[in-house]
C-alpha cells in the first residue's frame, strides 16, 4: 500500500454503482462479483444502501491486507466519515451492522483483545462431546416434529431452528423464546425498514436473561460473561452477547442450509464419481469456498488516505471484505472443485486479528445437523427445481429462503 497519487476519482465522485445486495440476491454471484471486476478491478465502488457509497475488496490477497492490517483499516465505525458527519441516517437498515457497539467486532488493538477474550473463554471452554450431544438431541427432536409428513422445508423446520436453540441454551433461552429471537435476528441481518426494530428486540431480550442470571447464576455462558472481569458493564456484556448470538445464529443456519442443499442437488455429493462418493466434510468445504456463510462481511474503515489494488482510498471509506468474491479468485482458487478437495485456504473465517473464535464449535454444529437430517430422512430429495431455491433477501449472507424436500414417512426417528 502507498500514498495515493490523487489521479483517482474518489467514492464520493462515483457515479451509477451496482447496490451490494445485487451480489446476494441474486442466483449468480460470481457474474456479479465478475462484472465489478471488470469494470473497476479487485476493489469496487458499490452502494450500500441508496445514497450511501462503500468499496467492495473483491480480491484474496486485498482482503488480507486490509483484514491484517488494522493501523491503517479500522472495524471502529466511528472512523467511517459518513456516519461521524451525521450523512447516514440514525434510522439506517445499516445500523445494525454497521454503527458502533461495545463489542469485539466493532475494537481494535487492547479493547478488541480485552473484549474477545470472554468469548474465547466460553468457546474453548466448553467440552466437545456434551455440545456434539447436544446438537445432535436438538437435531433428532426437530426432525421428529416433522418425519411423519412425508415433507418439510429444510430451512424453516430446521435449519433456522438448529443454532437459535443450541446458541440459545448456551446463554440460557428457553424454547419459548427462540422464534421471537429468531425473526429479531433475522431482520437484523436483513438491513431493511425493519431491521432496527429487529436489533430493539433482540437487545431486550439478552438485558432479560442478563437480569435473570444477576439473580440466580447458572452454567451458562450469561453467567460466565457476567462473571468475567474484561466485560466492565451490562453494555458490554449484552453487547458481547449480541456478537455471539447474532454471528453464531446467521452464519450457523447459511452453512446447514447451504450444505443441505449442495448434497441434495449437486450429483458430485449425491451419485458416484471416479469410483466413490464426495462426503460431507468435502460439501462442509465447498459451501465456505464458493457460499460462504458471510457473502460481504462489514467493515473496515481507513484512518488515512492510501491506495489499495489502484483505488483511491480516502480517510473515513467503508470497506466490505467481500469473501465469497475472494474465494473465487484465481490468483488462490482453480475453479476445479476436484483439485480443491482438502483446499482450506478460503477466506470464510476472515482473517487477521478479528479471525472467526467459533470455527471448530460452528464446524461441530453444522457437520451434526446435515448428518443427522441426511440419516434419518429417508429417500429425501428436494421438492422443487434447484433454480427455485432463492435466497434470504440481504447485503451480507446468501442463506436458502426454503429447501423443501420430500421423504420417505416415518412414525418415529432413532439416533
């Protein structure tokens, strides 16, 4: 990187750019991620919602410059210029994930570190096999809700449950309280006209379970967050909970989605190829190379006037990190999914200091999920043709709105 030369024009002197959420909604993303390409090369002018302008890093090694590299690209959203000069509005489907919280994923430098450290602590301290049989109760009692209709939507009846009850009961959530969290979550992610109201109400609900815990402690991640002496007040103990649900919740659902439809659809998971079968590890694989649970992940923001891939990038830019772009990059992917079997170098975690904590728990999670529907779901196939599975509407992820599917009934289901 180096100081630009000023012979760029700069964001806010461009001009009829394609919104971000026409690389999500939308059934090619690659073609549109191809056409920024060649129009403005590995960093792209989008907007992020009307009026309001962001680069896009579209390239492998862009996006680890500016993810390792937070002297110069902060995640602190009081760096962005458009919402310290009050342009972006207070009201904005944006805030949500975009606007300041006192959480790890909105730090750099000490307080990042000092904010992460619980969420770590919970993560790594929590035994893999009383999780893995957790899931895997959660799983085979969802199915079971179901198995006896011969039908059922992958998404809705499973997918989108699997994390709200398995995060939920990591912070204490009862059952009753996982639908209404659920759609708080999901138009939170949805950056819409609901999508505050959405960050109200999920916010309400942790102070809820925040109080509950002050007042009887359990072994639940609340009570830890509550005891740890790096989250100084109920801001940053909701707010660090907010990370942990929200990220554990989406991202969680895209990936058993994604995975789900991948080995109902694609004939390298579901027929025989070169004397054998690709198995769930390899589709757990090709769905954080080519659908990775977070398509544009938000934000970096620059702190000094510099230049990144020929684009001039001024003090105060938005920069999403555009991982399903990057993952497809040919300077780092062959495009031969053959060859890229047991490839790990995508960008689906991030990288750099704010790297995702949860890959081996959000890993356990879903390899879970899609065995268990795929054990007990007899003869399932997918109900309706492949071009009809739409996505989620969102700037951020590409999770399947439905994945309906037929099998064989079953009066019971058995582990």
């Amino acid at each position: 990187m180096t100081t630009t030369s000023r012979q760029n024009p700069s964001l806010a002197e461009m001009t009829d750019l394609m919104p971000l959420s026409a690389t999500t909604n939308c059934a090619d993303p690659q073609s549109a991620y191809s056409e920024l390409r060649a129009r403005w090369g590995q960093v792209a002018p989008v907007e992020l919602e009307p009026g309001i302008p962001g680069w896009l890093v579209l390239g492998h090694p862009e996006i680890c410059n500016v993810a390792r590299n937070e002297r110069l690209f902060s995640r602190d959203p009081h760096n962005w210029r458009m919402y310290y000069e009050g342009i972006v509005s207070p009201d904005s489907g944006l805030g949500p994930m975009m606007f300041p919280r006192d959480n790890a994923y909105f730090a750099d430098g000490d307080k990042h570190r000092r904010l992460r450290a619980p969420i770590e602590d919970a993560l790594e301290g929590m035994p893999e096999h009383q999780l893995a049989g957790m899931v895997r109760q959660t799983c085979t009692d969802l199915i079971g809700r179901f198995v006896d209709r011969g039908a059922g939507d992958l998404v809705a009846d499973y997918a989108a449950v699997i994390p709200m009850l398995v995060v939920g009961r990591m912070f204490g959530f009862g059952m009753d309280q996982a639908e209404e969290f659920r759609q708080g979550l999901l138009a939170l992610f949805g950056s819409g006209e609901d999508s505050q109201a959405g960050n109200r109400r999920v916010e309400e609900m942790l102070n809820e379970i925040i109080h509950a815990r002050r007042a009887e402690p359990a072994a639940d991640v609340t009570s830890a967050f509550l005891d740890s002496g790096n989250l100084r007040d109920d801001y940053e103990i909701e707010q660090s909970m907010v990370l942990m649900v929200s990220a554990g919740y989406e991202t969680t659902m895209t990936w058993i989605a994604q995975t789900l439809r991948l080995m109902l659809t694609d004939d390298r998971f579901g027929g025989r190829l070169r004397g054998g079968r690709l198995g769930l590890d390899e589709a757990l694989d090709e769905v954080l190379w080519r659908d990775p649970p977070m398509t544009n992940m938000p934000a970096r923001y620059a702190l000094a006037d510099c230049d990144l891939a020929g684009r001039r990038i001024d003090r105060g830019d938005a920069l999403i990190l555009g991982f399903a772009a990057a993952n497809a990059d040919s300077r780092v992917h062959s495009g031969d999914p053959w060859l890229e079997v047991g490839n790990r170098s995508y960008l689906a975690y991030s990288t750099g200091p704010h790297t995702c904590p949860a890959q081996r728990t959000s890993r356990i999670i879903t390899r879970i999920a899609v065995d268990t529907a795929l054990h007990l779901l007899h003869d399932v196939v997918v109900a309706v043709p492949a071009e009809q599975i739409t996505p989620i509407p969102s700037p951020w992820t590409r999770c399947p709105a439905s994945l309906p599917v037929r099998f064989a009934r079953s009066a019971t289901v058995h582990n």
